[in-house]
C-alpha cells in the first residue's frame, strides 16, 4: 500500500510538470497570433468563474438565494461598487432570504 502512494505522488508530480514545462519547450519566442494571446488572456478568468459561479449558488441553504446574491452582486460591480461594499451586500441579500425562505 505505501508503495502505491508513492508512485501516485510521483505520477502527480511528473504530470503537472508536464503540464508546465511542455509549452515553454513547445513555444520558442513571443506567441504572435492575436486569437490564441486573447485565448490565453481569458483562461485564468474563465477558470475562476467556472470555480467560483457555482459555489456562490451551492453554498446557500437556498440556492434562490445564492441566484438573487449573484445576480445584485454583478448589477453592484456594474455600477462601480468596490468589492468589499460588493461583498458585504451579497452577503446581506443571502442572510435576509435565508431568515425569510
């Protein structure tokens, strides 16, 4: 059994490796097509919302209530609130759904 953790942390370890280092040996010099600089400007973003959108939802009693957070935080962040005030008003709207549903 303690053989087999350790061959899985090794294969752990040489994969994400992998993952890194491939590209840097792949790619010489600065990437000059304009879709895939976009692309690769997107990922980090798209990778935390897809992360991040459905834990807002999920984490509520009420998912209802998550939904309503979700939506009034972006219509906040759309007309110029700061994080924090954005933070503290999707925080607001889940307590007071969650003390009404």
């Amino acid at each position: 059994m303690r053989g087999n953790i350790i061959i899985y942390i090794l294969l752990a370890i040489v994969t994400t490796n992998f993952i890194r280092v491939l590209p840097m040996v792949l790619i010489k010099g600065r990437i000059k097509n304009r879709f895939v600089r976009s692309f690769l400007y997107y990922v980090p973003y798209v990778t935390l919302a897809v992360m991040t959108f459905p834990a807002i939802v999920e984490a509520t009693e009420n998912p209802l209530a998550g939904v309503v957070a979700l939506l009034a935080g972006i219509v906040a962040a759309w007309f110029g609130m700061g994080l924090f005030p954005v933070a503290v008003l999707c925080c607001v709207i889940v307590y007071a759904m969650e003390c009404v549903l």
